[in-house]
C-alpha cells in the first residue's frame, strides 16, 4: 500500500469526490483508509447513567484505490514510485520527482 498515515490525499472517486484531507488510519489487511473529512457518517449514542445521548460524526473507512497522493508542489493528485537512495528505499512522487519521505 502506497498511502501511509499523515499524508495528505485526494479523493478520486465517489461521493467526496475533490475533497483533500489527511490520512487518520491505514488499514491493509482492508485495503482501506480513514482520511479526515471524508465520508463522514452519522453515529447515535444511546444515554448512559455517565453521559447524555448525542450524535457523533466520524470518519468512515474509504477503499484506498479511491484516493491519490496529492502532491503540494503540483497542486494535484500524483502516482507514488519507488526508488532506491543511499541504500534506502524511498517514495517519490511521478509527477514532479520529488522524494517524499
């Protein structure tokens, strides 16, 4: 999986199409991540002698092929490379070459 946590990515597909945001939590075994912003659900929580009832908002899993890197340089979604520097494996991103971590 070429999205890792804190990144920043676009949507490509579905609903929030456009929308940027960052990813809160990668889940491979899924192929899916959260990213803040998008697909936001609606959960009702029921009373409880401690806390009132209320409605959260939170942040559903998206299919990770729906999202693209996004690329500050560019301004646009890129495709992630890899690439060997100094003995390390490194992304890079196709669009500007950049080394991105």
């Amino acid at each position: 999986m070429q999205i890792k946590k804190n990144d920043t990515v676009v949507v490509i597909a579905g609903k929030d199409k456009g929308k940027t945001g960052t990813v809160l939590r990668v889940l491979p075994k899924k192929n899916k991540v959260v990213v803040e912003g998008v697909n936001v659900q609606t959960k009702h929580a029921r009373a409880t002698r401690t806390s009132n009832s209320e409605i959260k908002h939170i942040e559903g899993p998206i299919d990770a092929s729906n999202v693209m890197f996004y690329d500050k340089e560019a301004k646009a979604g890129t495709r992630v490379g890899y690439k060997e520097e100094n003995g390390k494996k490194v992304r890079y991103s196709k669009k500007t070459g950049n080394v991105i971590d």
